[in-house]
C-alpha cells in the first residue's frame, strides 16, 4: 500500500468512465424465494452483512425476528446489524428505540449458549462501567470463541471510546492486516471481474457446392464419350484384328489411371492455394462499427497478437506475417458469436487460445505444415502421367483401326471422343476435389472442436476458485481499515480523538464491475472518500484504491470546520445515474457519482431499483449522507445533542437491565 500525501482544495467533477458490467448468471448465493421461512430470511440476511450491505441486513433479520425465528444467534446478528461500522454519536432516534426493542426481547442469558456469551459482550460494550479495565474489555472479547470474536472486532470496533476504543481499533486493524491478502487475494480478486467464458463453437464446414455446369459437363461428357469409344471400338473390330482390342482395354486403364492421379493433383493443388490465401495479409481492411461486438474482437487481436510475439521474432516482422491469419480468425470469431449479442470479453479466452495456437506453431514451424501434407506423392504423379501416356499410345492403334474401315466416321467419332472428354474430366476433377475438401474440412474442424473444448475447460478450471461477494466485501472493508488507520496516523490522531469515521466509495475511473445476481456491484478500482471527524472539525481525504493490487494513494485532503457544510445532496434517479454533492461555505461543490446507469440483463426477479439500492448501501451511502446532513444543519451541536442523547437512552436500558448489563 503507498499512501503519498498531496494537500489540495476542491475542485472540478469527478467523472467515471466504466467498462461493461459483468453479472455472474451461474450463482445463486442471494436467492430468497417469495414463501422464505424466518430461518431463511435470518441466513439471507447474515449473508448480505457479512457483504457490508447492512441496511438489507437489517431489514431481512427484522423479518425473521418477527416471524418467530428468536434464537439468542439471532439478537446477536441483531444488534450486529444496528450498531456495525457506527459510533454511539452516529446512533439516532430511530436506531435507539430500535436498540432499546432489541433490550427488551433478550431473555434471560445462559453463560453457556455461546451467542449469549457475544450478547453479554456487546451490552458491555454499549454501557462500560466508568472503572471498568480496557484490557479486562479486551480479554472478555478475546475469550469468545473466534466466530463472535471476528463479528464483534470486525463491526463494532468504533463502538467504543477512549482508551477501550484505542485498543479495540488497534485489535481490529490487526484482524484487517490479515485478512486484507488472506485466502490468494493477489491470484484471485481479477477473476470476480472476468464474465462467464463463452462456450467454444467452430465454423460449419460449407456444404458442397458444385455448379450445374459441372454436372451437365460431367454427364453430357461421359455419355457422348462412352458413346464415341463404343462406335469407334466396332469400327477398330470391324477388321477382325486383335490388337485394337488389346489397345482399347490398354488405354481404357490408362485413362483410369490418368483420372485417378490427375483428380488427386488438382485436389492437393486447389487445396494447396487455398491455404496460402489465408495467409495473405487483406486488401483492404473494413473498420467496424466503434462501439460494436467486432471492434471489441478486433481490438482483443491486436493486443493479443501484439503481445504473444515468438521468441527470437521482431514484433513488426511477426505482425506483417501473421496479418492473413490474424484477419481469418477475427472474422471466425466474429461470425460465430455475432447473433449472441454477448460481450467481446466473453469470447477472449478463446482469442487468447487462437494467437497462443499461431504462436506455437510459429515457434515449432509447423504453422505452413500443410504444403507439405499436401505435396503431390509420387504415386499420384506416376498414375497420372503414365496413364496420359499410355492413353495416348492405345489411342493411336484405335484410332488407325478405325480410320482404316471407315475414314470420315472414325474420324468424326475420335474428335468427339476428345471433345467430350476434356471437359468432362476437368469437371470431374472438380466435382471430386469439393468432395474431398468437405471431408477434410470436416476432420479439421472436429480436431478444432476437441482443442477448443480443452482450452474452454482448463479455463474453466482456473477461473473455479473465483472470489464470493462476501470474500470481495471482507477484502474491502480490510482495505478501508488498513487506510482508516494510516490517515489517522497522517493526522496523528488515535481512534479515540476521532469523533466518528465514514466513507463513500464510488467507481473510479475506467473500472471493471461485478456483481452476482441480488447483490451489489464491486469495483475494480474504487474513488473513496474518507470523512474524520474530530472535535477540530472534519478531515476529509479522497483515496484512489486499485482494489486488484491493493496499491493506493492519496490524491487530495482538505480540512473544513463543521460549519463550513453548507448542504449535502443526491442529484439523480435510483435507475439511473447519481451523483454525490458536498458543498462548503466557501469553495466549489465536491461531485463525486455514487451510481451509473447500466443496461446489463436482470435475472427475472430484480430490479434495477433494487440493485442501485444494494450497491449504494455496500458503498455507505446512507450512512455518510445521514452523518453529513447532520452537521450540514446543526454543525457540532449535532454531534453533542447526539452523543448526549445516546448517553441517556444507554443509560436508562443499562439500569433497567440487572442481569447482563451489571
């Protein structure tokens, strides 16, 4: 973490740029169905605390509570829920009474329930007796069992004051340090950002296509060129010779022979050129549409291509080469997933799979491997010329023969013979050299399928262990601690001279987001704003957090007094998009937008509403807004007409409660 320090005033917006929003369809960690029972609602609920999103939390635990689900588990989420992330100066009416109905409905605690033992604990909390040890506060905490521990360090640290608030942030940042890389952070955090891949897919092999010409040539051909040799056998025997004969059947094997050699040379050679064409670089490259699926593909080629570069090969040279190829597979990839409508990101695990494929074969110099699978063979080329010959010399004693007993017929039928022949055979080499490339191209695109289908699923493999929300929300919160402490550290303040704390986060600029279906949308960079307020006056600093590397930094602080808050607003739809607005006495408004507006797929139970609402109370919105509305119309009496009052209701509940609270 790298924290510079940088003084500087208020101004300008802050504008956010976000990348596509990616929802993961395939978890249904937030699930709660219409006819929920209380105990669901009470896990759904402990769910969406554990994810800070505090204020769902609380009204799903209500729920359960009024439906009968009364455990002594279920009071310490309760309180958990009321009091997490708050001082008691933050607590207000509402919070109170709702605290004081929580008091109300404890019953009586067994030491030996050990959720009664974290309740205990916590209304220890809420009323310390004035001579009470800090260090005897500690080692009560510390004698739960870890689950209680981790909640009550992790939610109530700022719950205390003086000396017992010290030691118990200084306890909670210990727990924060921990848990901010636990678990692989480092390897894992990118992959709650990476969609679902798309499923592999491979062209169709292109049926075969043979013009009506070519049959009509083929068939026309043959018949007339069977008809010709047939009259011009009998006019060859008309003579009563034998070797006419022998000829015949000589140059009908060679012109066998001739077929099948001659038919295989074309095959190899069409296919042959064929191949080299796709590694022509384009004529003429189109640009896509900007904002378009094949842009997005065609940008994933060049940055792959650009960076997957063979060892010992110049970039440039490696570019110019590969330009046909690059420009083959972007198109394949475009035409197979085009009428998805998905997003580019979706499909780049197999663009990566594609330049990576190129790449070996480049290094193992198999990448023009097909010349030689398609170089003519010997036998091909024997059968092919030595039939011609042998053809042609058969042709010679028939054709005497035939000339010999009748000139101008044999004559007439020979030319025909030759007519027909040589377009028949050149369509016929047509017709079988297609054939043979569906076959081939279907053995191809079976071999793809197969390499395709790996690499989908060693991609799958490792993107198996990506992050829940819940570890992405304790991650953040980490975060927020660790830099709550190093401020306070800037400011040489200790917990306990900081009046409360609060935060906004927002999405910084050109971040990833993520989010699961019913929760609320993460960021890959966030913009925070830390709000301290001490007795001196509120310390304000703004925090760029890259939440992959855990790296930030500080890109402004001001200090105000509390009367310099002139208003606090919202300014946008809940749909839409929203914008934070602080405006000082004296200075320029500070705009900071807390929501965007999105048009990624909802499942079918959300609503957009809902979602904004969700991602607004992860990111503390309600409650920064509610501490600053505050001050922005009482300024400091607020935070003592506060304090006073909380220190009145506590005391009422404490003497009203002999059991626990003595």
């Amino acid at each position: 973490m790298t924290t510079p320090t940088v003084t500087n005033v208020a101004q300008g917006d802050a504008h956010v740029d976000l990348q596509a929003g990616v929802v993961h369809g395939d978890i249904n960690f937030y699930r709660l169905s219409p006819n929920a029972t209380p105990e669901e609602q009470f896990d759904e609920a402990v769910k969406y605390l554990r994810a800070r999103v505090r204020d769902e939390a609380r009204t799903l635990i209500e729920k359960a509570f009024a439906g009968g689900c009364r455990s002594t588990k279920v009071q310490f989420f309760r309180m958990i829920a009321l009091l997490s992330g708050r001082t008691l100066r933050q607590l207000g009416a509402e919070e109170l009474d709702r605290l004081e109905a929580i008091y109300a409905s404890l019953p009586d605690l067994d030491e030996q329930d050990e959720w009664a033992a974290g309740l205990q604990v916590i209304i220890h909390l809420l009323a310390p007796d004035s001579t009470t040890d800090p260090d005897l506060m500690i080692k009560e905490i510390d004698a739960l069992r870890q689950i209680q521990r981790d909640w009550i360090y992790g939610h109530l640290e700022a719950l205390l004051e003086g000396t017992m608030q010290d030691e118990m942030w200084k306890a909670s940042v210990t727990l924060a340090r921990a848990r901010r890389t636990a678990n692989d952070r480092a390897t894992r955090v990118w992959k709650f950002f990476h969609p679902k891949p798309a499923q592999p897919r491979v062209q169709q092999v292109r049926p075969s296509v043979v013009p009506l010409r070519d049959w009509l040539r083929a068939g026309v051909g043959a018949v007339l060129f069977t008809l010709a040799v047939v009259q011009l056998t009998l006019l060859a025997m008309a003579g009563g010779e034998l070797a006419p004969a022998f000829g015949l059947l000589a140059g009908l094997g060679g012109l066998a022979a001739f077929c099948v050699g001659g038919a295989d040379r074309h095959y190899r050679r069409a296919r042959l050129r064929a191949k080299d064409a796709e590694l022509l670089p384009p004529r003429q490259r189109r640009e896509a549409p900007p904002d378009g699926f094949a842009r997005d593909v065609d940008r994933q080629f060049d940055r792959y291509f650009g960076r997957y570069v063979p060892r010992g090969t110049e970039r440039t040279y490696w570019l110019q080469q590969t330009a046909g190829i690059r420009r083959r597979l972007r198109d394949e990839v475009v035409e197979l997933y085009r009428e998805q409508r998905i997003h580019a990101d979706r499909v780049a695990w197999l663009v990566r799979y594609l330049v990576s494929d190129v790449r070996k074969q480049w290094e193992e110099n198999t990448l023009t491997a097909y010349r030689h699978q398609l170089r003519v063979p010997a036998k091909s080329t024997i059968l092919h010329l030595g039939g011609l010959i042998s053809c042609v010399a058969s042709t010679y004693w028939v054709l005497r023969a035939a000339v010999q007993s009748a000139p101008l017929p044999g004559t007439a039928w020979f030319l025909l013979a030759v007519v027909s022949a040589v377009p028949a055979l050149r369509s016929s080499f047509r017709i079988v050299a297609e054939r043979r490339r569906v076959a081939a191209e279907a053995a191809e695109r079976a071999e793809e399928d197969i390499a395709r289908w790996a690499a989908y699923e060693r991609w799958q493999r490792k993107l198996s262990d990506k992050p829940s929300d819940i570890q992405m929300a304790t991650w953040l919160e980490s975060d927020r601690k660790v830099l709550v402490d190093a401020i306070m550290q800037k400011y040489r303040l200790r917990p306990s001279q900081v009046i409360a704390h609060t935060f906004l986060e927002a999405p910084a600029n050109s971040c990833r987001r993520a989010r699961y279906p019913r929760g609320p949308w993460r960021y890959s960079r966030y913009q925070l704003l830390l709000f301290l307020l001490t007795d001196d006056g509120v310390r304000q600093v703004n925090i760029d957090l890259d939440f992959e590397t855990a790296e930030s930094r500080t890109t402004q602080r001001l200090n105000y007094r509390f009367d310099a808050v002139a208003a606090v607003r919202i300014d946008g739809i809940a749909a839409q998009r929203q914008t934070f607005e602080l405006t000082l006495v004296n200075g320029d408004p500070i705009t900071i937008p807390v929501s965007e507006s999105s048009d990624e797929t909802l499942e079918p139970d959300e609503e957009r509403t809902k979602i904004t609402e969700l991602s607004l109370d992860a990111a503390g919105l309600n409650h920064t807004l509610h501490v600053l509305e505050g001050i922005a119309a009482e300024g400091k009496e607020w935070i003592r007409h506060r304090r006073r009052r909380a220190d009145e209701r506590l005391s009422n509940l404490a003497s009203n409660r002999h059991g626990p609270a003595d």
